[in-house]
C-alpha cells in the first residue's frame, strides 16, 4: 500500500469535536488509512503526529513519530495505534503545544509527562504497550484527545495561555 496526501481539515470542522469511532485495526480501510496519516504527517513540516479525525475521518487511529524532535527523550519511533487508551498518567506538567488544525495558535497545556497507552498496531492486531515521558507523552495525548473530539485548546487553562504561532523565517 502507498500512502495518499489527505488535506488537514481545520478548527472549527465538527469531526474535530466529535469522538472518533473504534476501528478494527485489521481491516483494509484501516491499513490504508494509516499509510495516507504517515504520508501526510511526512510533508507537513514539524508534525509529530497525526490522527484520523485531523483528515476527516471519525475513527481512533493516529499515528506518532518524535524522531529527532529536541525536547524528545524517549522515543518508540514512528508508530501507528488503534482504539488506543491511557492506562496511568503522572507527573503533570504545563507545556506549550500546536496543532496542525490550528495552524495559527499555541497554547499552553497541563499534561502527564510519565504515560503509559495502550492500544492495538494496525495489520497485526497485536495489543501494545507503550510507556513513554516527556515530549513523546505529549504527543501520545495530543492525538489521543483528537481521537477523543478534543483539540488542544479545549485544555488550555484560558485565553491567557494561548499565543499567536509564532513564525520562522
């Protein structure tokens, strides 16, 4: 299977705030959903993850990859998970995210920074756990509130906490 480039839908669309239905994660239309979400997160520059509602498609399927990122301390790699859950959360920390259906804010969000998730690979069924930290738990909860129908300024403390992206040139 080959990945296809889906368009990132953007805030305010309602399958951003709907939650996802679970999948069966052996399924074609799954496979190749997850091939299209690391097809698109490849082209997006900066994105470390991205899940199904963020193409259009209410499911609980996401996919993360934080190789390389600075702030990464543990990293699995780029990785795919279906109906994924978070089993403990702890040591909890403000920390400032963005969003790629929010392509113009950032916001300062109180997550886990220990996390375990657990959730099943697509094409194999395996159930996996995966027990991760920092930047990586960051991004494990970020899509899995997507899956959820919660975007990340649903979290913010306020309109205090979120800021203009800033941009690079």
């Amino acid at each position: 299977m080959t990945g296809v480039i889906r368009p990132v839908v953007r805030a305010p669309a309602g399958v951003l705030g709907t939650a996802g239905k679970e999948v069966d994660p052996l399924s074609a239309e799954v496979r190749q959903l997850v091939e299209d979400l690391f097809a698109t997160m490849a082209v997006s520059p900066g994105c470390v993850g991205l899940a199904a509602p963020q193409v259009g498609v209410s499911a609980r399927v996401f996919v993360v990859d934080v190789t390389g990122h600075p702030k990464t301390r543990t990293c699995h790699g780029a990785f795919a998970l279906c109906n994924a859950e978070v089993v403990s959360a702890s040591k909890w920390e403000k920390g400032r995210e963005g969003c790629m259906s929010v392509p113009d804010l950032t916001g300062d969000v109180r997550r886990a920074g220990n996390l375990v998730v657990t959730g099943v690979a697509p094409g194999t069924g395996e159930q996996v756990e995966i027990r991760t930290n920092a930047f990586e738990a960051r991004a494990l909860q970020h899509e899995i509130d997507h899956c959820s129908g919660y975007l990340f300024l649903d979290k913010v403390a306020g309109a205090h906490a979120i800021y203009p992206r800033k941009t690079y040139l």
